[in-house]
C-alpha cells in the first residue's frame, strides 16, 4: 500500500514560565492509505499536541510532514485551508465541539459552509448531503432537527463524525474520540469508525490513552512518553511481543488480563514527569524498575528489533547486542 503521511523529526516546544516543554520531540513516522496507526501513552505524553501539529492546528516548532509526497509543513494559511478538507479531526468530546444552538442538520452543514462548498442558498444540495451523512453514521433521519443537548453521548460523537466526514477527507486524526463515552456506547462507535474506514478507505491517525481501545483497529501502533516515540510495531506484535517495559506496563494496566499477553506483568510506578526541559537519559528512567546508571545519563535512540518493530531502549538494545555477538 502507499504511503499517505509521512511525519519526519516533527517537534513542538512550548515556551513556559518553567521552561521549553517538549511536548513532542523529534517524532517520525509514516501510514500507508487505508491504515491505521494507534497512537498510545497516558495524558501529558504529547499524543494530542502530535495530532494537531500534523493538521498545522499547532504550528510545529520543527520536522517536515509529507502529505501524500508533498511537504505541507510551510504551506499558507489559505493553503492549509483548503487541504483541511482532506485533513479533519475529530475530538473527545464532542458535546464540547458541538455548538449547542446548532441542530443536527445544521452542524452537519457547518463544515461545508466554511469550506465555501455550498452557500445558504443551496438549501436542497446541503439537505441531500445531510441526509446522506445521517445515514452513513447511523443517525435517524427523525433526529435531524434536534439539538446536541436533546442526544446521548454516542449520538452526539456521531455528529462529530459526520461533520468530519462531509468534506470527503482521505485523513482523520481521531483524537480520543470514544473516551468519553460508557463502555456499551464506546464498541459501537468503534465499529462504526472500522466500518467507515473500510467503505471510504479512510487512514486513521488514532490517538488513545487505552490501548485496549485501539487493539483491533489498528494495524500499528506507536507508544509515546513524555514527547517521544518509545515503542511502535505492528499491533499484533505490540501486544504479543512488547519490548519496553512503559508498554508493558500500559499493557499491565488493562483490568481484564489479555490471554495474548504472555510477558511479565509490571506496575506502573510513580507519575508522569514533566516534559518541561527534560535533559539527558531515558526519560522514563525515574519510573522504570529496570533503570540503571546509565539510563540516567545517556539518551536512547529507537532500534529496529524485528522487522517494523522499534524500540527505545538501552537494555532492548543491550540485549539485541547480545545476541548478535552471539550468533557470529
Ligand atoms: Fe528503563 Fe533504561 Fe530502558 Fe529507559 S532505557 S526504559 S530506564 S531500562
Ligand atoms: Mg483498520
């Protein structure tokens, strides 16, 4: 399959009182058309800020994004505009980024408003549109005059999807879309978005703290702390064969324990430092049971262990070594 995004040596600092937070740091990765790429780590990790700044939502402070070949990363505002709608986004919540005065039909139609697809007069090409999107994501056709605050949680995400989908984008950042939703409504959200992707060849960039969430969806996922990528391989492999130990301690931390997790469980200790001037070493060295000397000290670098696998990690790497010596 073709590559549709490619993400190189992406940054994002924030100046702050504190400091220069490093909330993504030197990230690089691509996703072939049609895929999917779990995007996981707890909050403060960068995930969001990493989406956003693919979108220009956040201006990266530094890297290059390629959007289907073409570097987009000094595109113009105008530009940018224009790619957006085969760029969207959808949220968390999406009773918070839905505009309670709207109807259903009338933030459906936002977005095509915006993108000057359509003006107010073309009243019967919008209400066709609507109807379509209604049906795709599976809202009754009787809801279209009602209110977010009149629909449930799955519903209300439902419109979130609509809108992103109206515009006919090839890429969605899907940006915790079923976190906010009870477990019942989450399966069937997730579905829908599998489905979607299916029909429409959709790629998804899928940012989630739980990675139970993205276990089925994705075809590969990246494991980020504190800014940086610390693990990514293709799904299957991430959770038959995970490597460092903050995956494995993501994975620890699912309740009902994954009959296809065969490592050692680890505890997750402490919490999440701050990416605010992070200095040298593993920067997940504070919470690691495996820590050593020079985790504190020396940076790691992301090594290919298996094929499409990645790791970050000095004793990955000192084990890899190992057997390498040995094999010769
Ligand atoms: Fe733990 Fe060291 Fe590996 Fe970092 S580099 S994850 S501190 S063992
Ligand atoms: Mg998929």
């Amino acid at each position: 399959r073709q590559e549709l995004l490619r993400v190189d040596h992406l940054k994002k600092y924030f100046q702050t009182p504190g400091g220069l937070l490093h909330a993504v740091d030197d990230v690089s990765f691509s996703i072939r058309r049609g895929e999917t790429l779990g995007v996981v780590g707890e909050s403060g990790c960068g995930k969001s800020t990493l989406g956003r700044a693919i979108l220009r939502l956040h201006e990266p402070t530094s890297g290059e994004i390629y959007f289907k070949g073409e570097n987009i990363r000094n595109r113009s505002r105008e530009k940018m505009k224009e790619l957006r709608r085969n760029m969207q986004i959808i949220f968390q919540d999406p009773f918070a980024s839905l505009n309670p005065r709207m109807t259903v039909s009338q933030a459906i139609a936002e977005p095509l408003l915006i993108q000057k697809i359509y003006t107010d007069r073309d009243k019967a090409q919008i209400a066709r549109l609507v109807r379509e999107m209604m049906d795709l994501v599976g809202l009754a056709p009787r809801l279209v005059n009602t209110y977010p605050h009149e629909l449930d949680g799955g519903r209300r995400q439902r419109i979130g999807i609509a809108r992103a989908l109206v515009l006919n984008p090839e890429f969605i950042v899907c940006d915790e879309p079923v976190s906010a939703l009870d477990v019942s409504i989450q399966a069937q959200i997730l579905n829908l978005m599998q489905d979607l992707q299916d029909k429409l060849g959709l790629t998804y960039l899928f940012i989630t703290h739980n990675l139970s969430v993205v276990k089925h969806l994705s075809d590969h996922i990246m494991v980020m702390y504190l800014g940086q990528m610390v693990e990514k391989a293709p799904a299957k492999q991430l959770f038959a064969n995970p490597q460092h130990p903050y995956t494995k301690a993501l994975l620890s931390a699912i309740p009902v324990p994954d009959p296809e997790f065969k490592t050692e469980r680890i505890i997750l200790q402490g919490e999440l430092t701050s990416p605010i001037n992070p200095g040298e070493g593993c920067r997940f060295a504070r919470r690691c049971i495996y820590a050593s000397e020079m985790c504190f000290k020396q940076n790691v670098a992301l090594k290919e262990v298996e094929k499409e696998h990645f790791v970050a990690c000095h004793l990955v790497e000192q084990a890899t070594d190992q057997e390498r010596r040995r094999e010769l």
